[in-house]
C-alpha cells in the first residue's frame, strides 16, 4: 500500500500495489513510484534513503 496525494483530485489516497505503473532507481538512494489514483490521475511517491524529508512524499 502507498500513501500518496493526488493535487487533480486534491485528496490522499491510500493505493494497493494494482495502482503502481512504474518503479525508477533515479540515483543512489532515491526511488520514484509511478501510481495511478482511483480516477486515474497520474501520482509520482518519492522514497528512499537519501530522501531528506520524513515519510512519503509526493511530487
């Protein structure tokens, strides 16, 4: 499960694995997920250790 904030649909969504499009290793550290929301708006989750902010973040 992914927490995530779609800014189309201006909510937080909590999406099961069925909603991951991609997965990118964008360098050493930090790793983007590509989702989709419920409507179907595209959602970016950056994660990883080099992440300088505590929990999920959405871009």
């Amino acid at each position: 499960m992914f927490l995530a904030h779609c800014d189309e649909c201006d909510e937080r969504f909590l999406l099961p694995a069925s909603h991951v499009v991609g997965v990118h290793n964008l360098a050493s550290g930090v790793i983007a997920v590509e989702l989709t929301c419920y409507e179907g708006h595209h959602i970016i989750v950056l994660c990883g250790n080099d992440i300088d902010i505590p929990g999920p973040a959405t871009v």
